[in-house]
C-alpha cells in the first residue's frame, strides 16, 4: 500500500506514459490500417501486392524485434536522431496496423457484393464507394475486433519500457530494482492497467450500441 | 503472386534479423586490436604456480578440497571482464583473478569451476553455499559486508564514460550538457548523470552492448557505468570506442565469500597481495582490460578485517 503512496508521481508518469503512448499509436495504427486496407481490397494489384506484403511482415514478426529493428535498423537505414518515444509509436503502430487492416477487411468482406457493384453503376469512383457505401457498413463488422486490438496493444505497449519509454511497465521494474515488495508493486501496476484497458471496452461497447444497424 | 509476396517479405523480415542480430549480445571480438590475443607481439595472459598442501582452516575450502573442485561465481556477459563464449570457454581480468586465487589455494585451472551468477542474487548464491568465491564486478559495501565477506579490493572501479574514438567535445562528466547517455535501467551511475546540474539527456535500455550499438550508430553520444565494464567493449572495438578516464563514483571490486570464513578472506588477501606483487596481475591486466588503451593502475591495497 505504501509503496503506492510514497512514489505516486512514479506511478503517475508511468500511467500517463502508457496512456498517450497507447492513444497515439493506436490513432496512428488505425489510419494506417484503414489505408492498407484499403490498398488490399483495391482494383490496382501493385497496391494490393504491397498490402499483402505489409500485413504479412508486421503480422508475423515479434513486436520485441520491430523495437530493435526501430532502434537498431531504421536509425541507420532510414532516419537517424529519432526520440525513444517516437521510435517506440513507430514500431507498435505499424505491428498493430496489420491486425487493424485484417479486422477491417473482415468487415468489407461481410457487405454484400451487391452494395459495391450498385454504387459502381451509380457512377461513384473506387473511394467513393469505400468511403460512403462499404465502409460505413463494415465499421459496425469490425468494433468488436477493434476492440480486442487495442486492448492487446495497451498491453503490447509494456515493452517500450525496455527501450527507454517512460511507462507503467517500467515503474514496475525501477520499484522492484529498489527492493520494494513485488506484491504490492504489481497489484498497482496491473490495476493501472485495468483501468486503461475497461476505459477501452467500455467505449467500444458505447459505440457499438450506437452504431449497431439490425440488418 | 500469392506465395511470392510472402517470400519476399520472409525474406525482408530475415534480413532485418539479420541487421539486428549485431545489437544483441554479440561474442565476437569486433575489429581486431592491434593486441588480439592471437597476434605474435600481443600481451600474453600469465599462468599461475599451483600451491601443494594447502592447509587452511577453512570450512568452505576443507568442502572445496574435498570435493576436489572450486567453485567460482562468475559474470559471463562483459567482454575482456567476466566473459564465456560460444564454447563455454571463460575469459577476462576476473577470470584471471579468480584463478590465481584458486592456484594459491591449490586448485589446478582443470578443477577450477564457474558458474554464472547475476547481480541481483550474488548475496543469497554465496551465503547459500552454492559458491565457494565470487568474482565478478562486486563492488565492496557496508550494506553487502552485513551479508557477505570480501577479500579486497583488488581493483578500483568508478564510473565513467565510453565514447567515439573521435570524440572531442565529452572531457568528463561535467561536459555533458545536451548530450544523450545511454545505460541500463536502474544502474547507479545513471542516477547520478541524470542530476539536473549535469543537463544531459539519458536513454535506458536493457543490455549494455545495445547501449553500445547505440554509441557506434551515433545515436547516443555515450555510455555510462563502471569503467571496468566500459574498457572491455572498448578493449573489444579499440579503433572505435575509448573510455574517458575520468572517474566520478568509486567502486572498489572484491572478491565475495561465506561472511564469517576469516580464514579463507585472509588466504584470498595473501593470494591478491602475492600476485599483484609478481607481477602476475599486471600481465593479467595487460591482456585483457589493458588491450582498450587505458593505462595501467597499481591496484588498491587489500583491507584486511
């Protein structure tokens, strides 16, 4: 109990850490996802080529390896002089974009061919179609799964503590090194991460209800 | 096509497998120093004259005798410092150090064994007996002394810097300012760096050699912690990395055992003191730590208690 109270700033910061760093990336994992789903449902096979591939690398490789690829790899490759924080949203948005892409597609392919093909005789183009006829249709297909998605990256996002990212994770470990009971520090912990997570289905489900279409 | 694109981001993911595999623990040598081990002219590690009956009285070294073998607590991940390789073959300055202990006590290399004990379970290893010795960057307090005994020290560690070979603007910790450090979490000398008056910026990782990628990828400017530890990785890479020289904690290394065995603490005391004076330590210095560039120190003198 004490351990809480004599070091509520750790606490804090480490709660406060892995919420932006779970709001950021999910935001960006969701943009990306939409758009490579997109790229996967698309006429163009170039695009679909890439989406495949994209959901394929960042789907099956370990999240810890995109962290070292992001502090040992893209440094030297790509962009150097990254913050720890950014390198961190980069490689949990782009693994998580890949499980947002899929959950996604899973929605188009729940709407009727018969949707696409009327508004393609109405004239509309290709996104158009996406953007007002398939997709909105498809959301209500995808919270549940969306759901689950960002609740396994909250907890995803425990191991931006191993790579220099303050966050309720790493609080854990800095108390332990300290030799406070582990009990005690983990309840906390694990209640930071609960309340991250019930926030999380609570408002999936709030969605749910309100977009929920009898079909 | 199908198979195609997944055969080719298989192979992408390898390749990035690949390009990281040299951020984990890496085991090799990396440029070889002029003074490789292997080179004709490099310095050469000494070997140690085995006593013949011994005869202490000891409980932990009466067990050892007849068990016929020591056991040696040991780090196995710092480089020219507490090493094992792929083979399993151990090597660095506290190896040596711990076999010329274990040649005064009567024990030939061959009955000498070690075992890899990490930091945070070295006092309950040794007061459980499961050690006879411990040597491996123990650095000698009053808290650990209520648990442990040390012989020692027989070397004198503070923290320091690693960084670029062609690094001009570190001198020291206070040139810090704006600059990035890297360590791993929770160790003391990044506590320290990251007092306001220092005004650099940290990075936390988990292993010392990703801090060192880190340096070598110039995406920090350098790492902190005991400069024992920091002249192996520069003793690993000498045309790249060096170590400051300017030590700003103190860290006197000694070698751990049984808290009440008096008798085996003196005989290790004899056995450091016997060596430093043959010149034994130096050449062991010499050819491991020694090959990063930084000079020789003469070595503390053993407290006796």
């Amino acid at each position: 109990m004490n351990v809480l109270l004599d070091h509520l700033a750790d606490f804090r910061e480490g709660f406060i850490g892995t919420v932006l760093l779970t709001f950021a990336s999910g935001l960006l994992a969701m943009v990306l996802g939409v758009i490579i789903a997109g790229f996967r449902v698309s006429p163009v096979p170039p695009l679909r080529m890439f989406g495949t591939a994209w959901v394929t690398l960042f789907r099956n490789t370990p999240l810890t390896l995109l962290f070292l690829v992001a502090w040992f790899v893209v440094p030297v490759v790509f962009v150097p002089g990254l913050s720890p924080w950014m390198k961190a949203l980069l490689a949990l948005s782009f693994y998580t974009s890949a499980f947002v892409c899929e959950a996604i597609r899973s929605g188009i392919n729940t709407v009727p061919l018969g949707q696409a093909e009327a508004a393609r005789s109405l004239g509309m183009s290709f996104s158009q179609t996406l953007r007002l006829i398939v997709l909105p249709q498809a959301t209500r297909t995808v919270i549940p799964p969306l759901s689950s998605i960002f609740i396994a990256l909250t907890k995803n996002s425990a191991i931006a503590g191993a790579f220099s990212v303050t966050e309720l994770f790493g609080v854990q470990k800095m108390l332990s090194d300290q030799g406070f009971t582990i009990t005690w520090i983990f309840l906390w912990v694990a209640l930071g991460y609960l309340v991250i997570t019930f926030s999380i289905s609570g408002l999936f489900r709030l969605l749910e209800r309100r977009l929920g279409v009898a079909r | 096509m199908k198979f195609r694109t997944s055969a080719s981001a298989a192979v992408l993911a390898t390749l990035a497998l690949a390009l990281t595999a040299c951020g984990g623990e890496s085991g090799n040598a990396g440029d070889k120093p002029a003074g490789e081990s292997t080179g004709a002219n490099a310095p050469k590690l000494p070997t140690y004259a085995v006593a013949s009956g011994v005869k202490v009285d000891s409980a932990t070294l009466k067990k050892a005798q007849q068990a016929g073998k020591l056991v040696v607590g040991a780090k196995n991940d710092q480089p020219y410092l507490g090493f094992e390789d792929t083979t399993g073959k151990r090597s660095g300055f506290d190896v040596e150090i711990a076999k010329m202990v274990a040649a005064d006590l009567g024990f030939k290399p061959e009955q000498l064994e070690f075992k890899t004990v990490d930091s945070n379970v070295r006092e309950t290893t040794i007061s459980k007996g499961e050690v006879d010795l411990y040597v491996g960057t123990y650095t000698i307090n009053d808290e650990r002394k209520k648990q442990v005994g040390f012989a020692g020290p027989y070397f004198k560690a503070g923290a320091d810097l690693l960084v670029r070979k062609d690094e001009k603007g570190i001198t020291g910790p206070d040139s810090l300012k704006g600059k990035t450090v890297c360590s791993i979490k929770g160790s003391t000398p990044l506590q320290e760096i990251k007092k306001p008056k220092y005004g650099a910026k940290t990075v936390e990782l988990s292993k010392y050699s990703e801090c060192v990628q880190q340096l070598l990828n110039n995406e920090v400017d350098a790492v902190t912690t005991d400069d024992a530890i920091l002249k192996g990785y520069a003793a690993q890479r000498p045309a790249k990395l060096k170590v400051i020289g300017q030590p700003f904690t103190e860290e006197p290394y000694g070698v751990g055992m049984n808290k009440d065995d008096k008798a085996l603490r003196d005989a290790v005391n004899d056995a450091l003191e016997k060596h430093e004076k043959n010149g034994d330590y130096k050449k062991a210095y010499d050819a491991t730590l020694g090959l990063s560039g930084s000079p020789y120190a003469e070595p503390p003198a053993v407290e006796r208690y």
